[in-house]
C-alpha cells in the first residue's frame, strides 16, 4: 500500500481507498462511505425506496420477511445506467449480469440494515428530516429546485425519507463497528514508516481553484443553460475577477456551477503535475506550474463537455520531496486503522449474511432455466434517459480527500 499524498486520488488503492463519500440520487450529499467501500451503495441510495415502484413486481429474493421485486432491481439498474455507473447492456446476458449484481448490493443493504435494526440504530424521524435540510442547505437548493430534483428521479418525499433512514442506519453501524478498532501503537507507525520510508514523498504538483460555467441544467441560481449563455457568463466572470473587488473565492462560491467546488470555494485541493498532465494535457500542465501564486487564466472551453473554466494557482511545490516521519504520521496511522477497520467490516459483512435466512430467486430461476438469460432483452426499462456524465478533472483535495469535479465527495477521518 503506498502511503503518499496522492492516495486520496479517487479509484486509487491507498490509505484513503473506503473513504469516498456519494450523494443521494437527487443532488444532495449524503455521506455513505461505509458503503461506497463494499459497494453498497448504489443499492442504497438507488433502490432503498427511492424510486417508485409497482406493487406486483416478480419477487426476485427475500432477507428474513423482506422481500427485494424486480422492479426494485431494475429501477437500480436504470440509475446506474443514467448516473454513467453501468455500460448500456446490449444482449440478455449483460442485462442478467446487471440484475444480479444489482440483487446482491440490494441484499447486502438489506442485511445491514437487518443487523442495525437488532442493535437499535435506525435514526428517528426527526433526525432523518434534519439530515435532509442539512443537506438541502448544503448544496444550495432552494425548496422549488429540491422537489424538481425529487420529480426528475421519480422520487417521493417519503421515499426520499425512508432512503435517508437506511443510510444513516447502516452508517451508524459502521461507525459502531469503527470505534472498536483501537489506534495503533507508536512502534505500529515508526515500523510502517520505517517499512515503506521510499514511498513517503511529497510530489512536484499545484493547488488549484476553479469557476465553471456549464451550458447544461445544472439547477444552480443564475443557471447559463446552453452554449451563449454559458460563454457569456464567463466572460462576465472574468471581468468581474479582473476589476474587482470580490475575490475568487467570493466569485466561485456564488457563481461557479460546478456544486463540488462551489461549496468548497472553488478550491480543488493539490494535483501532482503527472494529474495535470493527464487532466488538463501536458501544455496546460506546463502553464499552471508556471504561473505564480494568485494568478488565474482566461476563459477555457472543454471541448467535449462544452464547460467554460477559469484555473486559478493557489500554491505550487516545485520539486518533490521526502517527507519526514511527523509529516506522514498521521497519514500512517490513517492507513493501519483504515485496513484493521476493513478487515472487521468485512467479517461482519459475513457473519450477518451467515445469521440472515437469505434466498436469492432470480438466481436460482437461471440456474434452473440457463434459457432466461437467453430470453431476456434490454427493454426502456433500463435504457438512459439522461446524457452520460462528462469526464470530470480528479484532484486530491488536502482538506478532506479528493472527489471529481460535479460531485460532493469531502472524504472522512478513517479514525472515526
């Protein structure tokens, strides 16, 4: 495990690699990084109530008396596909493959949720309603762009509710099982350190900030929605940041419409220069390590995305350098705790499916008639109606791990 600054990298294995945080279907964060972790949470946060559903769906498992509807399989599955999650299936056995992966997340929440109902940490109502204004303050949404979100995902408020309670229970859980996980000793770290010294460095790389305008509907106040607009308030940005008074923070938390950044004052954390490279191209690489400290470009189109963004250098390290055992402690101890807490959460993961009565019926109907698999076709059911997501930049963010841009994703203290 290599543990340097560059292991808060999203998709990365490092000290940071179960921390990701995702948000809920309708824009709102939610932080689930327990779940994110074992892969649950699609299921979660997609099926866990949160779309509609028919009342005579095929039942395709039960946990316990719990029963899990195909619906409830396909609904996850069509979110996965329109959030970018999934590729499209284009033959029945990619669309089975889908289902059953779907059916297993789905069963692994359920009996998570199962295991926190017996040990009394399911949230009341009060606290569910206060996590959601949180979050709705949290990204901005005023009550009419709140409800369109709901409407656009096919989603109730009491859905939305019962979402937000299997979340909160499951992640209470997790952090239940967290806090048995005792820190590790100062010999644990110096040896870890002494072990693994080499990789211990500090990459050349910058800091950056950013403003973004986006031709899409991103549900944002002063939304520019469609190319002219989305130029025309960049270049109103710009101006604006040339003559002043309002600083770039001040212009990206109110105007930026990226969520992500916007919420963090536009601030992207610290990329190495090889993340530059890889985002932005080697040329533009080269100008932001160029650039001094303060300084912010000229408008810049995405090509692909059609996103106008405004890069401002923040800070900048000129040549890598080795950190030093106080620099990475508690990176290290980050790391060591990390990984004792995964080892227990995967035990527990399997001790509760050994106490659950669990029976997967859509496996057992392939396994029966291998001719399903064959039969089955990819209908509207789960075809996109939303555009793929834009490939977005990935930064490590120093305060709270890196997320990509357009998302919510401040990363939590493995020590929790």
């Amino acid at each position: 495990m290599k543990a340097n600054e560059n292991d808060n990298i999203p998709g990365r294995t490092g000290v940071n690699r179960s921390r990701n945080q995702v948000g809920l279907t309708f824009g709102v964060q939610l932080a689930a990084s327990r779940l994110c972790a074992w892969g649950l949470a699609a299921a979660v946060l997609l099926a866990a109530g949160s779309c509609k559903s028919s009342s005579n769906g095929d039942v395709a498992a039960r946990v316990g008396t719990h029963e899990i509807k195909m619906d409830q399989i396909n609904n996850t599955v069509k979110q996965q596909l329109d959030s970018g999650g999934a590729n499209q299936p284009s033959t029945g056995a990619e669309l089975a493959a889908l289902q059953l992966s779907a059916l297993d997340n789905l069963i692994q929440a359920e009996v998570l949720l199962q295991r926190a109902q017996r040990e009394n940490l399911v949230p009341d109502d009060s606290k569910v309603g206060q996590e959601i204004e949180r979050q709705k303050q949290e990204a901005r949404l005023t009550e009419d762009e709140y409800q369109n979100r709901l409407k656009q995902k096919g989603m109730t408020e009491a859905s939305l509710r019962e979402q937000v309670k299997t979340q909160l229970a499951i992640n209470a859980l997790h952090d239940k099982e967290n806090a048995r996980v005792k820190a590790p000793t100062d010999q644990d770290i110096r040896k870890y350190y002494d072990e693994h010294r080499n990789q211990f460095v500090a990459e050349r790389g910058a800091e950056i900030s950013v403003i973004v305008t986006d031709p899409a509907n991103n549900g944002v106040p002063e939304d520019a929605i469609g190319d002219a607009a989305a130029e025309q308030k960049i270049k109103e940005i710009y101006s604006q940041l040339k003559s002043g008074p309002l600083d770039f923070a001040t212009v990206a938390s109110q105007r930026s419409e990226d969520l992500s950044s916007r919420a963090q004052e536009g601030k992207l954390g610290f990329a190495t220069e090889a993340q530059l490279n890889q985002t932005f191209g080697t040329q533009m690489a080269a100008r932001l390590m160029a650039m001094s400290a303060g300084q912010f470009t000229e408008p810049i189109k995405d090509a692909t995305s059609g996103r106008w963004y405004i890069l401002k250098l923040n800070n900048k390290r000129e040549q890598n350098q080795n950190r030093t055992f106080e620099e990475a402690r508690q990176e290290i101890i980050n790391a060591i705790t990390q990984e004792r807490q995964d080892v227990l959460w995967t035990a527990l993961l399997k001790a509760a499916n050994t106490e659950a009565s669990i029976k997967n019926f859509l496996a057992d109907r392939i396994v029966e008639n291998p001719e399903t698999v064959v039969m089955m076709k990819p209908s509207e059911l789960v075809a996109p109606t939303l555009g793929p997501e834009q490939p977005q930049p990935r930064f490590e963010n120093q305060n709270s791990g890196a997320a990509p841009l357009g998302s919510k994703s401040p990363a939590r203290n493995a020590n929790r």
